[in-house]
C-alpha cells in the first residue's frame, strides 16, 4: 500500500512540473488518502500483534 502512495505521489509531482495542475491535485488526493489507510492498518497490525504476544 505504502508503494501506491509513493507512486501516486511521484505522478503528482510530474503532472505539477509539467503544468496539469488538476491531475497533480487528484494524484495528491489519493496519495494522502492511501497514505493514511496505511497508517491505519499499520497501527491496527502493531495493536493486534501486542494483544495476541500479550
């Protein structure tokens, strides 16, 4: 999931550096939202491996 948000972000930049400001914007908006649907899942995987170790 984190690379999908890596990706989205580098086609963010690209579109931004060549002037598609919209397709920048969207790029952007779904990295940031991929971004925390990882953190998430991230935090609800180290909570429930505590839980379990625990």
């Amino acid at each position: 999931m984190l690379r999908w948000t890596l990706i989205f972000l580098v086609i963010a930049l690209v579109a931004a550096l060549f002037g598609f400001g919209g397709i920048a914007a969207g790029a952007a908006g779904i990295a940031k939202i991929l971004f925390y649907i990882f953190i998430v899942l991230f935090l609800l995987s180290l909570i429930g491996g505590m839980l379990k170790k625990g």
